[in-house]
C-alpha cells in the first residue's frame, strides 16, 4: 500500500494546482452586484442607466460598449469629448475611469477616477448589464 502514495502524489499536487488556480479567478471574478452598489455611490450622482436612464449632469450609460464617446443626442457634450474619436469598449472605459483627463484632455468631467482594478472590473461588469 505504501508504494500507492508516491503515484498519487502527483495527481494530488496537480489537483492542488488545479483548485488553488480556481480560487484565485473566481476571487477576481467581476461582482455585478458590488458594480451595482459602486455605480449608486460613485457615478449615480450624474449618470444614469435602466428602461428610464436619461441624461442629467452626464450622459446616460446605457449600451456605453461600442459606442462612440459624445454620441448621445440627449447630452451636451464638451467639445474635447465630441472630438476624441473614443469607442467604449472596456479597455477604452478602464482607463477614462482611472483617469478621465487622461484618455479625454479637456473633459468636463469632474471625477478623480478609480484606480482599484477589481472595483473598475465589478464596475464595468454592471454597466454591461445594460446593453
């Protein structure tokens, strides 16, 4: 019986791997919810999203993914964001909400931005809720 334990060995060690990899995405998996409730403390104060979204002190969010920065016809947009030829796509909304000035010199956005990952990652998960 002793000589069952070095074969098992290996495939224990492998299934450790295995499962120590799970936990570790699963633990930086996006948390819609945790999106939801940062979007109420963070972005809900000017943006709005859902069947009654509408512009406000900022544009809607709705269906942002895909869409062409300064579109909407329901905002006035500043000319900086009219012009920055942005898509949104999660790259392009990474890194305008890390740091808005940075991806649109000049936008009247007034937002110092979020610089925790997995909080612009749960972010984003939300918005995509949103289509």
């Amino acid at each position: 019986m002793h000589h069952a334990v070095p074969r098992l060995l290996p495939a224990l060690t492998c299934l450790a791997v295995a499962f120590a990899a799970s936990a570790a995405s699963s633990a930086s998996a996006a948390d819609i919810q945790a999106g939801k409730e940062l979007f109420s403390t963070r972005c809900a104060s000017c943006h709005s999203v859902g069947p009654s979204a509408r512009a406000a002190f900022g544009p809607q969010l709705n269906a942002v993914f895909g869409r062409r920065a300064g579109s909407t016809a329901d905002y006035r947009y500043s000319p900086a964001m009219t012009a920055s030829g942005v898509v949104w796509t999660a790259d392009t909304l990474r890194a305008f909400i890390k740091s808005p000035g940075k991806v649109v010199p000049g936008t009247r956005m007034r937002f110092w931005g979020i610089g925790n990952d997995q909080q612009i990652d749960d972010l984003l998960a939300y918005l995509q809720t949103y289509r």
